[in-house]
C-alpha cells in the first residue's frame, strides 16, 4: 500500500502518535528506572543468598526495556530526521517499519512476556507452599505461550524476516493468540495470588487496624496487578477487525503497545520492592512474611519460623 491510500489526516494522526508514544516511552522510562534501581539497592542491601533468582530476572527486564527503548528512538530517528523531508516521507517511515524492527520488536515482547510470567507464576508458587497443582493452569497458559512465540520466530526466520501475505496473516493469527494466552497467565497468577494474600491476612490478623483502602493496595501491589491490566487491552486490541482505516487502530495498539512493555517491566519489579522492603520494616500486616517470599535476610527467617510454630502457612524461599 501506498501512503496515497491514506488520506492527509490519517496520515498526520499516525504521525502524532509515532512522535507522541516515543515521548510517553522517554517518561516511562524514567519511572521504571528510579524504580528498578531503588528494587535493586534495597535487594542487595538485604544481603539474601536467594538473589540468584529474582535480580537476574527483574535486570534482564529492565535491560530488554531499554533495548526496546532504543528501538523506538532508532525509529524516531528514521521517520523525523532521515526522513524529514515530507509528510508523506515521515508517513512512510514511521508506518511502514522495516522487518528487521518488527522482528526485533516481536522477540523482545516474547521474552520480556516470559520472564514476567515465568516470575509471577514462581510467586504464586511460594505463596501456596509450593503447590504444583495450584499453579498448573498458568503453567499450561505459558507453555502455549512459549510453543506460539517460537512458532512465529520460526515462521519469521524461515522467510528471511520478508513474509509473504499467506504467512503474514497466520502469524497475525498466531499473536493474537500468544497476547491472548499471556492474559491467560497474569491473569490466573494474579488471581491465585490475590486469593492467597486475602485469605491469609484474614485468617492471621482479623482484627488489624489497616484501612480496607492499604489493604486493596498491598494485593494489588504484591500480584503485580498492574501487568494483568496492561495485558487485558492489547489482546483484545490484537483481534480487533482492521477498519476501513487501519490507521486508527495502529494509533490504539501503538499506545497499548507502550503501557505493556512498561508494565511487564514494572509489575514484577514494583512486586520484589514490596516484598523486600516490608520485609526490612517487619511489616506484618502485609503477609509478607505469611506469604513465604523472602530474601533471606535472618529476621525474616525468624518471623518465618515462627509463624510456623504458631499454625500459620508458610512456603520455601526463593533459592537459585
């Protein structure tokens, strides 16, 4: 298609977002940022044998956002500067990306989807004890997950990252499916631990005094509800029927698209930084300590133990 197809306003709506979505990124960025660095400090501060787990997979997060950030400046780059001559030469640059990009940008979100689940599904783990069985739905959702993400890197790499349009539409398919099965397991993981949180908290404090407002907080924080928000339009955004100009819907997945990296990033993250620092604090309120995440910190293992002896659920640590 040609950038005659589309008509002058569509043409300046795309390139607003282009301009606007590298600029949301910049500020995101900065965010996750202070808020990675403050995770990292207070987790290594804590001195815990367990972090060959949890900081490898929370860095490589934030390592691959950045890579994702430097795509969206390389692409800044290309349609405003390089391209800069025209309109329709900016248009051309910033809607139509170079399959090399597209490729780059589908294995990012793979990977990044991966390791945020594969994280939330090991919280959930730990706070149900070490249950198998409880965290066997969203194990099967991320296997699917992994199998149509590899399909669609095999489908992309066998072509010579050029498709053709019968290939295209069946990894078009295929993604929607793989964002689908990605809400899939945040949201079930999400749930699970949610679940385990209210309960716990009800059954060993029922009469604490922290407002039903912290309350709802702690969950949300301590779930990484965040990323089961971001997941839940950008699925549905992937099946959504092209319009009769496509150009709006681009607009739409483009902002989608900018909240679920972040949010990827910044669930999980934001959730170790939770968990941490209530623990330092001995906040117990939180249940934290109930929920069986700990860093291994002496104090921790102490209350732990503790609530042990006193008949309160407790589940192993996170080791390497």
């Amino acid at each position: 298609m040609d950038p005659e197809d589309y008509s002058k306003s569509s043409q300046q709506a795309f390139i607003s977002s282009a301009l606007n979505t590298s600029l949301l990124s910049n500020i995101l960025f900065g965010i996750y940022t202070v808020i990675f660095f403050y995770t990292l400090y207070i987790s290594l501060k804590q001195k815990s044998s367990q972090h060959g787990f949890v900081l490898p997979t929370i860095s490589l997060l934030y390592l691959l956002y950045v890579a994702e950030l430097s795509i969206t400046w390389y692409q800044t780059q290309q349609a405003f500067v390089d391209n800069g001559d025209t309109r329709e030469t900016v248009f051309t640059a910033a809607f139509f990306s170079t399959n090399w990009v597209t490729f780059v940008d589908d294995v990012i979100f793979f990977l990044m989807a991966g390791l945020a689940d594969g994280l939330m599904i090991w919280r959930c783990f730990v706070v149900w004890n070490g249950s198998l069985r409880v965290v066997l739905l969203p194990l099967f959702f991320m296997f699917c997950e992994i199998a149509i993400n590899l399909s669609i890197t095999i489908i992309f790499s066998a072509s010579h990252l050029n498709p053709d349009i019968r290939a295209g539409q069946v990894m078009g398919i295929l993604l929607g499916v793989s964002l689908f099965m990605t809400l899939a397991t945040t949201v079930t993981a999400t749930l699970l631990i949610a679940y385990r949180i209210r309960s716990l908290s009800s059954k060993d404090f029922p009469h604490r005094s922290s407002t039903r407002f912290g309350h709802v907080l702690e969950i949300l924080l301590q779930s990484a509800a965040i990323y089961s928000v971001a997941a839940l339009p950008i699925a549905i955004a992937s099946v959504i029927p092209y319009p009769e100009d496509i150009t709006v819907l681009f607009i739409l997945q483009n902002y989608l698209w900018s909240f679920y990296v972040f949010a990827a990033g910044i669930g999980p993250t934001v959730m170790v930084a939770r968990i941490v620092s209530a623990s330092q604090r001995d906040d117990v309120w939180t249940v934290t300590h109930l929920s069986g995440l700990q860093f291994g910190d002496q104090s921790s293992s102490l209350h732990a133990t503790e609530s042990s002896k006193e008949g309160h659920l407790t589940g192993p640590g996170i080791h390497k």
